[in-house]
C-alpha cells in the first residue's frame, strides 16, 4: 500500500501540515509528524474535512522558522482561468480538461526550456497544481519566482517577430487563446467587436513548414493597432491563467494529495499519466474504495 507520493513522504518531518476539520478553510496548522506512519495514523483517526501540506521545508516546521527551500508551484485554478470554451459559473468537465491542457503546456516548457526534471502533476479537485522539486529553482526567492511563471506563461509580448525561442512560445500560447475565446471574456483592451473579429479571422492563421504560427494574414484582417491590443491584452491574460500568488508564496500550504480513505481523498491525488488522465475517473470515493480492496 502506498497512498502518498515519494515526493510528500522524503523529509515529512522538515514540512508543516495545515488539516481542514469543519469545512471552512485549514483551521489547525502548524502540525509536524516525525514520519509517514505518523501522518497516517493522524488522517484515518481524526479523518480531517481536507489535510494541506507546506511547499517549504524547515528545520523547525512547527514555528516555520529556519525556512531551508520550497518547491517552486503552478497553480491552475479551472474556475479562475479567464479564457476557457465552455462558459460554465463552476468548474465542468471542458474546462478542467482545458486547464491539464495547460498544465502540460507549462510542464513541457519548464522541462525543454528550463531543463527541470523533478516535476508532479496533482489534480486540486478543482485543477492542478504543477510541484518543482529540482534543485535549481528550490532554494530561490519569490521575484526569481515571478519571473520563472511569467516566462512559462507567457506573459511578455515578445520584442521581435522572429519565430524562434520565447516569440515561439508566446505565439503558441496567443494562438492557443484565440481559438478558446467564446467571444464573452471581459479581457482589459479588447472590447467585443475585436473579440468578434478574432473569432471571425481565427481560421486564416496558419503553420509554415517548421510547424510555427503565421499570423501575418490574420493581423492583416484585424488591423495592426488592434492586434497590438491582441497581444497586450493576450499577455495580461496568459500571467492570470495561473496563480501568480501561489508561484511566489514561499510559505503556502498545498492541499495534500493522497488516496487514502478520508474525506480529502477524493478530491485530491497526484496524476501518474498525463497523457490519459480523468479526474472523474480517478478522483471519486469508489476508486479509493477500490485500491483499499487492493
Ligand atoms: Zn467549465
């Protein structure tokens, strides 16, 4: 039996825990276990609403003081995201669809571009949040941090036109955006008639030989000043894809993911293949039912 990812259990003891036992938000922080049987033992017993972990390791948890490093976090909120097709209040099987989408985008870059390796996708319950562990990133501070999630997501319109390197990857992330809008977004500079005409001129983009984006037909269609709007307006939104307040907090905690049988179960498990992954598959009680079986 192992209900809790390698990741979680290595040096639980240098990690705070925050539990959730009335359904209101962590109420109970601060808690330290010495080892996984411990935590364990604490989870089926007290069987805690939710159970949150730390993204930092301290040498002593238990204050939050003498903070050594911290994984680096993308948090992918399905609700939050402000460009997403389906239009739904809450969160529905095409936007949490939309937001893995996203989160293997990011984790592609963060591993071809950045050369990171010890990355884990869990699903929140509402959508995914991407864990760092490498070296490289853990033992920075918050504004490296900021820089890091604006880069992945694509939050600077590039200075040249060139496709090659980051102007690849923001035309990626533009094109990907257009082709989501549902023409309702309320995105800063880009009133309804340009949402229109994006929708209106989104099939006239098209890939060259090399498989990059030629958008030269399609700024043609919209007018240059107004694309120029596109793209800042594009930009502004690509940051707020992601929790930019979760990526730079070095002293979060992350709900806790887990299978084991408690009410937090359910909502929260570390996603092992990204290529096939349903949360409406994995993340209900009968599946936790199933492995207990096991
Ligand atoms: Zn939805």
């Amino acid at each position: 039996m192992n209900d809790l990812p390698d990741f979680i259990t290595e040096n639980i003891y240098k990690r705070e825990f925050g539990f959730d036992h009335y359904g209101q938000g962590p109420n109970d922080r601060y808690k330290t276990f010495l080892n996984e049987r411990n935590l364990k033992k604490f989870l089926r017993t007290k069987t805690p609403f939710a159970a949150y972990i730390s993204v930092a390791f301290y040498n002593e948890p238990r204050h939050r003081q003498d903070w050594q490093k911290s994984e680096f976090v993308i948090d992918i909120d399905a609700k939050d995201m402000p460009i997403r097709s389906c239009g739904c209040d809450n969160v529905c099987e095409i936007c949490l669809n939309e937001a893995l989408e996203l989160a293997r985008i990011y984790i592609d870059t963060l591993k071809g571009d950045l050369g990171l390796k010890n990355i884990h996708l869990v699903y929140s319950g509402r959508g995914y949040h991407i864990r760092v562990l490498d070296k490289f990133v853990m033992g920075e501070e918050s504004e490296f941090r900021g820089e890091v999630l604006k880069y992945i997501t694509g939050a600077d319109v590039p200075t040249n036109e060139i496709p090659l390197g980051y102007t690849n990857l923001f035309n990626n992330r533009l094109v990907r955006n257009i082709f989501h809008i549902t023409g309702k977004e309320k995105i800063e500079g880009i009133n309804t008639k340009l949402l229109k005409d994006i929708k209106k001129n989104r099939d006239k983009i098209e890939k060259d030989e090399n498989g990059n984006y030629q958008l030269g037909i399609f700024k043609g269609e919209i007018g240059p000043r107004r694309y120029k709007n596109l793209l800042d307006g594009i930009a502004r939104v690509n940051l707020s894809m992601a929790d930019g307040k979760v990526s730079i907090d070095l002293k979060r905690i992350l709900r806790l993911p887990s299978s084991l049988h408690s009410k937090v179960s359910m909502k929260c498990v570390e996603v092992k293949n990204l290529d096939n992954f349903d949360p409406f598959k994995y993340a209900v009680p009968k599946f936790v039912e199933e492995r207990k079986d096991n």
